[in-house]
C-alpha cells in the first residue's frame, strides 16, 4: 500500500466527531505509520458531527480525485420526530416551536414524500458551512447575524419510508441523493409539507458510490487495520 502515490479508505465516522476531527486522526495515525511529519490527506463529503456512517479519505495523489468521489450518488437512512423544529433541523439545538400532528397518517407520509423524488430546490440550513459573503454560515448564526441562503437545485432518487410510529410521531427513511443535499433541510421541508414540522434524530451516510458502511473501517478498528497493511516505499 502506497499511501503516497494514493489510497482511498473508508471509514465509519462516529457520532458527535467532525468529518475534519477524523480525518485529523487518521491522518497522524497514517503518518505515524510512514513515520513522516504530515502525510497528504482530504475528505470527500463533511458528515455532520452528530451524523454517522460512511466519510471518503483520500491520500496523496488519491487527493486528486475528491471531487469526482463528492459528485458521486449517496445513500442515508434518517429518523425524524414530527411535530416539532429545532433551529439546526437536528437534535444540535432544542426545540424551538411545536405544531398539531394528529392529522398525520402513515398514509399522508407515504404520499408526502413523494413529492420529494427527482429535481427539487432546496433551501440550505441556516446552520451549515455554506458561504455568506465569504464566511461560513453557522459562524454567522453562532454570532447572532440574519442568515438568508438561496435555494438550490438538487437530486432526489429515491425516498423510503422504512418507519413510522403514529404514537410517538416518528419515522423514518432511506434517501438516495445527488451532491449538495442537506438531509437536515429534507426533513424541516417534509415536516411544513405534512403541514407540521420534523427535525432529524438521527442521520447514518449508509454508501457513497460503491463504497458501503458495512465495508468501512471504524476508528476502533483503523490502528489495526494499518498495522495489517504492507506500506510501498
């Protein structure tokens, strides 16, 4: 294995660390490994820190290659609590505003999402790396600055619903994307859809491309799986 010359892992990111905390570990473990002060490496997709699942490393050379990887399909399974907005669309934030769901139904749902399949616009989150003027837009937020971003056009393959709890008002859904869709944004425009509100509980990144999360490599496990590996000079 030449990471040099440049290689493609996979890794299952954990809940509650950032795309870039990973990537920071990973890479002083690889470096540690070539037993070089700072070896080449990017990712290809952030994950949200609560989010979890599969994030593309790249090495080298393979750096090259992030925004082929980042145009590539992905795949999430989300859960969502209906009746209720948090200023995040997630759980980063507490709830801010409840609305009525007894008129929910499985059925509603299920037509709901439909409308969510093939070219949509989607609004990004307030809460997100998007620029404004230069500066990201949860810096802004952080700091008490209006935030207002522009709708952008986005691919929606497919939408499942895998769950739904009329009781406790959550469900769940695997989504199948292009590049650039927030599922935390797809979740607060279901919800006002179903004439309510949702944020998202829960958010696994399940493939990207033909890379899957049951083939990925967790943190627990990387330090062994480097110490298994034949580095080329």
């Amino acid at each position: 294995m030449n990471f040099n010359e440049g290689v493609i892992i996979s890794i299952d990111k954990p809940y509650r660390m950032s795309s870039f905390g990973a990537l920071a570990h990973i890479r002083f473990l690889v470096s540690r490994k070539m037993k070089v002060k700072r070896v080449k490496m990017g990712h290809a997709g952030t994950l949200d820190p609560l989010a979890t699942g599969v994030l593309l490393l790249c090495t080298g050379k393979a750096t090259k290659q992030i925004d082929q990887l980042q145009a590539h399909t992905k795949e999430y399974v989300a859960t969502m609590k209906l009746g209720a907005t948090t200023a995040s669309y997630d759980r980063e934030h507490t709830v801010n505003f409840t609305f009525p769901t007894r008129h929910i139904t499985r059925q509603l749902v299920e037509q709901t999402l439909t409308a969510f399949v093939g070219d949509i616009m989607q609004v990004p989150p307030e809460f997100s790396a998007c620029k404004v003027d230069g500066k990201r837009a949860y810096t802004l937020m952080r700091k008490g600055r209006d935030v207002e971003l522009k709708a952008k056009p986005v691919r929606i393959d497919e939408i499942e619903l895998l769950e739904f709890d009329s009781d406790n008002m959550t469900m769940a859904i695997r989504v199948v994307c292009g590049k650039g869709t927030y599922i935390r944004a797809l979740a607060r425009d279901i919800g006002a859809a179903l004439g309510s509100g949702a944020f998202l509980t829960s958010l696994r990144r399940t493939r990207v491309g033909e890379y899957r999360v049951e083939d990925s490599i967790t943190l627990d496990d990387f330090p062994q799986w480097l110490d298994s590996q034949v580095l080329e000079k």
